[in-house]
C-alpha cells in the first residue's frame, strides 16, 4: 500500500527558499553509473549505494567520450556511486574534483530501498512526499542552487550527479519532468534561445 499523501508540513518538513532560475550557461551533466538498486528499481536516495561493474565501465566509456571536450570544472555529488564515477572521468582528463553537497540525491525517506512503484510520479508532480524525504519543490531550489554554483567556476563545466537531481534540473529548463536518465551518458545542455526557451541536451556521441 502507498503511504498517504502528506504535505511538506504534514511531513516535518521546510521547503527551502525560492532559488534563481537555472543561470543559462551551456554544461556537461552525467548521472553515476549503473548500481545493483539501479539494476532492481529500487530507490536510492541518500543511501550510499556502490556502481556495480556495469556502472563501472559505464564510467570508463563516460570518460572516453569526455575527451577532448575542453572541460575545464568537474564538480559532483559526494555519494559514492557519483564520486567514484568522478574519479573515473576526472583521471582521464586530467581534472580535479570538487564536491558539492547540493548534488546529492532527494531524500526518499521511508522509500528508499523500495521500489520506483507509483509514489515517485507524485512526488515529481508535488502532490506527494514520503514520510522522512524531502520535497519536491525544495529539492529543485537545492539542485538549481547547486548547479548554479559549479556553473560560476571556469567553463565549461561537468556536473556528475544523480537521475532525480536531472529531473529537478529538466524542470528548470522547462522540458518534461519525469523521464528516467541513463546511467553514465554525458549530456551537453544549452540554454534554450530565445531566453526562456526550453533547453537543449545532446548526448556525446564517439568522434568518426
């Protein structure tokens, strides 16, 4: 049975205060690797959940097709299926890491190590938020705050970080919320044009 519907209130929660909107500068956005709760559906949350060896080669092949991309930021979420998929990309370019705390994860409370099930469309959607977890809505201000951190470091920028985090970003850029990314493909997002517009985001492809 799903839990019953609450507010953040209802939940013990504070929505964080309105963030600014997504600064509107082109960067890299690569979600970790695949893990074994990926490979099961479960929610992950805040639970430090390892890459499996398929996460781990995602991260390789990640790492080739960042190459030569003149990526000069590589800033990631301290979790440890994020920052071993950082250690990867940034060894092969020569980076070093910054860590934000603002990229982790939403908090699924009682959800996590559940599964996806129906709940999760509600919480995107605002509707829902699981007893323990955070908030639609103060997840996006945390995940927009965060981002527009590493996009004032130099250009251009990778952000290495999870499948909600995207969803709160996909928000943002106004395109279409609730759609699962993959695990380990860069994606190059640019600010839509005119200003306002609905952003773009390119998977890299190999060279030839």
């Amino acid at each position: 049975m799903l839990p019953r519907h609450q507010s953040a209130a209802e939940g013990g929660l504070r929505l964080s205060p309105p963030a600014p909107g997504l600064a509107a500068r082109a960067f890299w956005f690569l979600r970790h690797g695949e893990t074994d709760w990926n490979l099961q559906g479960w929610s992950q949350g805040n639970v430090d959940v390892p890459l499996n060896a398929t996460g781990l080669a995602q991260a390789g092949a990640a790492a080739a097709l960042l190459r030569h991309r003149g990526i000069a930021t590589l800033v990631a979420s301290p979790l440890s299926r994020t920052r071993v998929t950082a250690e990867i990309v940034a060894a092969a370019l020569g980076l070093a890491i910054a860590y934000d705390d603002g990229l982790r994860e939403a908090a699924f409370g009682v959800q996590e190590g559940q599964p996806m099930a129906h709940w999760f469309s509600d919480w995107v959607a605002g509707r829902f938020t699981p007893a323990g977890g955070e908030a639609f809505p103060a997840f996006r201000a945390r995940a927009t705050a965060a981002v527009n951190r590493a996009l004032a470091r130099p250009a251009p920028v990778l952000v290495v970080a999870h499948g909600g985090l995207f969803r709160a970003l996909r928000a943002e850029m106004g395109l279409e919320v609730n759609l699962r990314t993959p695990n380990g493909v860069p994606f190059f997002c640019t600010p839509g044009s005119p200003p306002g517009s609905p952003w773009t985001l390119t998977p890299a492809v190999a060279a030839g």
